[in-house]
C-alpha cells in the first residue's frame, strides 16, 4: 500500500515550531507525491530562506510560480530572495513585470522601493515607496521604509513628516520613533529627540542605541545628571563598553567626582589595558587626588601605547623626578575637550551658570572706552573652545583669533563663523612666534590647566602692543604659587600673580574677586584680572 504524504496543516504546525528538519522532509515528501503542490513549494522556499539556502528557496518560488502565475505573494518572495542574492536586476524585472499586470499593488511597489535602496538608487526607492502610499494611505511598512531612504538622501525634515504620519497611524512602532528620535539629534531638536527616545524606553526595555542616544541628548543639552543615568543603564545592557566607562569617567571628573571617574576609567582599562586616552585621565585623575604613584603608573602605560608623544614622556619624567607637575598634559587637555566639545556650551552655561566672558568683557569695559560701533582692536582668544568669549568680544574685534588645542572644540568655534582665523596650537608655542601684535589677549578658564604660569606671561607680554591689555581669570590658591584640585584643574595665589605681572613689565589695571562658575551647585570663586602693558615692557 502508498504511503500516505503528510498533511500540510501538521507540516505547518512543525514549521512555525522550530522543527525545520522535520518539516523540510516533509514538504519533500508532499512533493515527491505531487511536484505541483504549490503551497508545499511556497512553504519549503520560506524554510530555506529560514536556513540561508537562497539558492533553493528561488529554485522553490520560481517553480511555485510555474504552477500559479502572477500569485502575489510568490512574486513578492522571490522578488526578495534574488535581492538578498544581490540579483537586483532580476528581482526589479520580475517586480516590474508583476506591475504591468497588477498596476495598483502597493506591496509591490514597497519591495520595488526596498530594492532600489539595495542598490544605492535612493530617488528610485523614494519614488517607489511614494507609488505605494499613493495606492495604500495606511500602509506602515511603506512609510518606514520611506523615512530611512529619505535619511540618507539626507532630507531630513520629509523624513520627520513621514515618521510622524507613521506614529499617528501606529503610536507603538518602535522603531519608527527611534529613526523619528535619530533625525531629531541630527537636527539639533534635543527636546523632541527626548521624547521619541523615552517613548521607545516604555515600548521596549532594555534598548541600548536609545541609552546611548539619550545620554547623547542629555550631554548636549549640559544635562550631566541625566546623560550619566542613561549611560549608566547602557552600562547595564553593555558593561565591557569602554566608550560608555569612558564617557562616564569624563563626566565624572567634570563634576569633579573624581573617585567616580577613576573607577570608570580603570574598568575601561581592565576591559582594554591598550586604552591610551583612558590611561592618560587616570594619571590626570590621581594627580588630582595627590596620589603620585598611581598617576605616573598610567602616565607610563599612556607612553608605553604612545612612545612618540613628548607631552606624555615630559610628564613622566617630572613625576619621575618627585616634581610636582607645572601643567595638566597637552594631551589631557585634548582628550578632555575633544571628548567635551559638544556639550560644552550648554554645560557651563545652563549647569554651572558659567560667568567668566562676561566678567572680563565688564573688566575691559571698565578701563577702556569702548567705541559704539566697534571694530577697533586685533583680539587673540586663547583657548578660545567653542568661542564663547570670542562672541562676547566680536564686537570691538578688528581683527578675531582663536587658538586651542582641541580640534573638535575649534570645529564648534568655527560653526558661529565670528573668527578670522583658528589656530591649532598650544598657546605657548603660538604666543612664542608673536611679536607687539595684539590690542587684547583674552584667556577665559585657561591659566586653570596651566600651573607654572612664568612662561606664559613672558610670550604674552611679548605679543601686546604698548598699552594693550591681557585679560585672564585664575582659580583662588592660599597654599603655595599653585596647587591641582580635586578637578583637575589649578588654583593661583594672587601674590604669585602679581609677582609675574610685574616682572614682565604690566600693571593691573582691574581686578576682582568673582563667583566665575558653580561646582556641584556650590560657587567657585576666581580672580579676575586686566593687566596692561607697560612702554617699558619688553
């Protein structure tokens, strides 16, 4: 007596189980009875996909359409299938032809869409993916679809509209509200950016990329608090992220959390002991903290990753040699900054009510006249960051000059365009190459990563005219000429300040005693000075 061929229903059932070997030798078997059983065809194609044999599964759907021209579905399978073979040119003749004889399908024309934005043909696949909405209002898939090609042809608000067409007809699409999220960052619309991320955390939880974008968000914003809550439970999902331990380390050194910071940083270490930037803040972190040591350890591991890099060795040597350090390394400083630069405005402005521009702008104003229409002066802004100062003095620049360190922070300073030149430097050695050029020198939260401040004072003397004006802030010091803090930044006696204005041939002309920022919502107190050159300087 014949075998009796499996029932179909049962083949299904082993299918959507997980039973595939079973099922697969069961649709044979349906066919082995009957090579013309389409729906067996169709079903063991889908199995194949499931199992990566591309090849038999277009085998299947092309013999299934054989047997049942034109059926929709088949079509619209294989047309997949030959474009994840990257067979684009076939699976667009077959999609095409199904067209001319079904003009009004708007499936076809999303998987016409999606093969086009396979190959790169982005108008194509936003014209395809347009076809289909025309012919299909509600058609989710299709406007997904449509805001990623819009993306990447880089039409960023078309795409916002069709993600928020897409949420209104399905407010639990997650991933529409997380590209919706992505295309707001990239417009700088944090607030909105927020939102759709918050959305995806009550839709789907735990999700990383929306972690991490909304730490991003927070960052930008200057929101340290939160963006290190949301790190945090990126950490939860990820904890060998060592851009995220880093990350955190930075913003737990600028709140000045420093036992925080070492503990992120030497995680990221543990994780990548090749970690260069993270072993060069650890050193930093334990200058900070006075523990010597440790410092000259990671310093040692900095140069041990990079043994070209002469700010690293000088730093080891000093620290060598029991010396205390007389700057914070060069490549603190940039790594610091680069890390800083996109959050770095709404940071000191919003969370630590950042007032020195503004404090040396009235220091200025008060010993000079300044002209209504301005313009009179060639302006040097040391460590100019992302210009804040340069904007306050924009005014009354002939001439405006940034230099600093950090290229990421001169890439924000040159995006307000209020600069005639930026320089990337370090201070010293640009000032070093500057003779009687400058009318007003400005350096805004600069001598605090600077300790020894004698060769400073003597390049920036050099490069005022006569009667031009140095105006700068320090933090207040009464141990010593100088001391790192708990931040790593430096702190200044007032007589050691007066001593080098002196010896280089300037007198002050103003100078006070400020609150310049907050620190962990306390006020930090900071000179203030505005020293003039003198005929008899140098």
């Amino acid at each position: 007596m014949k075998k009796t061929a499996p029932d179909l229903q049962e083949i299904y059932r082993l299918h959507r189980s997980g039973h595939l070997q079973e099922a697969e030798h069961d649709y044979l078997a349906v066919l082995e009875r009957d090579p013309s059983t389409v729906a067996a065809l169709h079903g063991l194609a889908i199995l194949y996909v499931q199992l990566g044999e591309l090849g038999k599964a277009q085998y299947h759907l092309q013999t299934a359409l054989q047997h049942s021209k034109n059926d929709s579905a088949l079509t619209l399978h294989l047309a997949n299938v030959l474009k994840a073979q990257g067979l684009f040119s076939q699976a667009i003749q077959v999609l095409q032809d199904f067209l001319e004889i079904y003009p009004d399908s708007a499936a076809a024309y999303n998987n016409l869409g999606a093969v086009y934005y396979a190959q790169g043909k982005l108008s194509e696949s936003v014209s395809s993916y347009y076809h289909a909405i025309e012919l299909q209002l509600d058609y989710v898939e299709a406007h997904y679809n449509l805001g990623l090609a819009l993306i990447k042809l880089n039409k960023l608000d078309d795409a916002v509209k069709i993600f928020k067409r897409l949420i209104n007809m399905n407010p639990h699409h997650e991933a529409g509200q997380f590209q919706l999220g992505c295309v707001f960052m990239r417009l700088n619309c944090f607030d909105e950016a927020i939102s759709c991320f918050l959305a995806v955390t009550e839709l789907h939880s735990p999700h990383f990329e929306t972690e991490t974008n909304l730490a991003t968000c927070y960052l930008k914003q200057g929101a340290l608090n939160q963006a290190k809550n949301h790190y945090l439970r990126a950490l939860e999902i990820a904890p060998d992220d060592t851009q995220i331990l880093f990350n955190l380390g930075v913003i737990n050194m600028q709140q000045g959390h420093t036992d925080s910071a070492i503990q992120h940083y030497q995680q990221a270490v543990k994780i990548n002991p090749d970690y260069f930037a993270a072993h060069n803040n650890l050193g930093v972190a334990f200058l900070a903290k006075q523990h010597m040591g440790y410092a000259l350890l990671h310093f040692r591991e900095a140069l041990r990753i990079h043994p070209h890099d002469e700010a690293i060795r000088y730093t080891v040597n000093m620290l060598s040699q029991d010396q205390r350090l007389l700057a914070a390394p060069p490549e603190y400083i940039k790594t610091l900054f680069d890390a800083y630069a996109d959050h770095y405005e709404p940071h000191l402005l919003k969370a630590l009510d950042y007032q020195v521009p503004a404090l040396l702008y009235r220091a200025v104003e008060g010993v000079r006249d300044i002209p209504a229409k301005g313009g009179m002066w060639t302006i040097l802004d040391l460590g100019c960051g992302t210009g804040l100062s340069g904007m306050a003095f924009k005014g009354i620049a002939k001439r405006l000059i940034g230099v600093d360190l950090s290229s990421k922070m001169l890439e924000v300073a040159s995006e307000k365009k209020i600069y005639d030149e930026l320089v990337l430097s370090d201070m010293v050695i640009f000032l070093a190459n500057q003779r009687t050029d400058y009318d007003l020198i400005l350096a805004a939260d600069v001598l605090v990563y600077v300790g020894d401040l004698r060769h400073l004072f003597i390049v920036v003397s050099q490069a005022l005219r006569t009667h031009a004006l140095f105006v700068f802030n320090t933090e207040i010091n009464a141990q010593g000429d100088f001391y790192m803090t708990q931040s790593g930044r430096f702190a200044h006696n007032k007589i050691y300040i007066d001593q080098l204005i002196t010896e280089n041939g300037l007198h002050v002309v103003a100078y006070q005693v400020a609150v310049t920022r907050l620190q962990n919502n306390e006020p930090v107190y900071g000179h203030i000075y505005a020293v003039e050159k003198n005929h008899s300087s140098v």
